[in-house]
C-alpha cells in the first residue's frame, strides 16, 4: 500500500475530529455558558444536554482521533451534528443580517456528517484491494 494510502485516511479522521475536540473542551471550559446558549435555543435540561454534548463530541472525537470503534464514533457523531445543525444554525429562522452565517454553518454540519458516514462505511483506515 502507498503511504499516501496509510497516513491519508489518519490526517482526514484527525481533520474531522479535531471540531468536535475542540468543542467539546470549550463546553467544559464555559460550561455555565453552553448551558445558557442551549437553554435559549428551548431545550428542556440544558445542563444534562450540555453534558451529553461534551461526552459525545470530545469521547466521539477522541474515539475517531485513536481509530477506537471508529464507525461507531462517525455514526454517532454524523447524527449529533445534523440534529444540531437543525436545532442551533435555523438559518431560515433568522434575521436576515444573520441568515448567511447560520447557513455556513448548517452546510458546514451537513459536509462534516457527509465526511463521517465516508468512515461509517469505510472505517478507519484505507484497505488493501
């Protein structure tokens, strides 16, 4: 196998988790206000779905990162980040001077989810053929 082929598919997975890590450790970092922004957003238990948050995008992040169960961690996480694509970047529920920047931001969900199904369906790493 080129190395190409070998080092690849590790930089994509670091590429794509590294949101998600980083997010995650930003909730934790400003935990009171994540809680607050959910919370604005009509979430019932904003802190318990805080919580969940962080476990899923810094465990799914770090699990992806470490190609530990890697197509469960992409499953998961493709699936939390189009549900908060939905919930927290409504662009069409926006201001018009804030309409543009919440679709970038709903697109750039949906692209992520695109990229995290490609390791759902091919895992981790790249296969001999």
């Amino acid at each position: 196998m080129k190395t190409i082929e070998k080092t690849l598919p590790i930089l994509a997975r670091i590429l794509i988790a590294l949101i998600f890590v980083l997010s995650g450790a930003s909730k934790i970092a400003s935990f009171d206000g994540t809680v607050g922004y959910i919370a604005s957003k009509g979430l019932p238990l904003a802190s318990i779905a805080a919580v969940m948050a962080i476990i899923v995008e810094l465990g799914g992040g770090l699990m992806l990162v470490f190609a530990y169960r890697a197509r469960l961690a992409a499953f998961l996480l493709a699936g939390f980040t189009v549900v908060a694509a939905f919930i927290f970047h409504n662009f069409w529920a926006m201001p018009a001077d804030e309409m543009q920047n919440q679709m970038i931001h709903f697109m750039k969900n949906l692209a992520l989810a695109g990229g995290l199904l490609m390791v759902v369906v091919h895992g981790a790493s790249a296969k001999a053929e």
